[in-house]
C-alpha cells in the first residue's frame, strides 16, 4: 500500500510541475517589408514556493513577451535577448524575467 501511495505522489508531483515550450516571433528573411518601431523590454515574475509550487512561474516568459510587443504594437521582434534573475526567500525562490529587442511591423502591400 505504501508503495502504491509513494508512485501515485511521485507521478502527481512529476505531472504537475511543467511548461510549455515557447517559441519568439522574430522576423524572418522572407519578412521583406517591415517598419522598425524602436526597441521594447518587457518583463514578469514568478515564485516557486517551497522549492516545488510554481506561482505565475511557467509562462513567464511568454507574458514577458507580450509585454514588450504590445508596448509598441509590434508583430516580431530583431534580436530579441531574455534575461532570468532569481532571489532566495525562506519560503522559496522568486524569478524575474526580461525580454528585450527591436520591435518591427510588417507592411501590409
């Protein structure tokens, strides 16, 4: 019984502790046409309480990346970098994220 209780908690536990992958829209050498708006920087955090709770944790960087698009209404970013930073607590480990690049938009023909 002990055993069967052990590997339902471990497959709970592996289960639920996972992110999506992300993938940035950045501008492709087929994006021909397209009006450079400026750089941008977004940014989020997250919390991993007590070593294993994630709080806002998985899609950081996809709210990171919204930010920094919508700030100037951008389709793509050119060179986009991501930077993490983290900080210890005695209840967990907190994240912040930023995203930074140059914002394009494509033209429309």
């Amino acid at each position: 019984m002990k055993r069967i209780l052990f590997a339902t908690l471990v497959c709970a536990v592996l289960a639920g502790c996972h992110g999506e992958p992300f993938k940035i829209k950045t501008a492709t050498p087929e994006t021909k046409d397209y009006k450079v708006l400026g750089d941008v920087e977004g940014s989020a955090g997250g919390f991993l309480l007590l070593g294993c709770i994630p709080i806002a944790k998985n899609d950081m960087i996809s709210r990171a990346f919204e930010e920094a698009m919508l700030s100037k209404g951008a389709d793509y970013l050119l060179s986009p970098t991501v930077e993490e930073r983290w900080y210890w607590t005695p209840v967990g480990n907190g994240f912040a994220l930023t995203v930074k690049g140059t914002a394009v938009k494509t033209i429309k023909p």
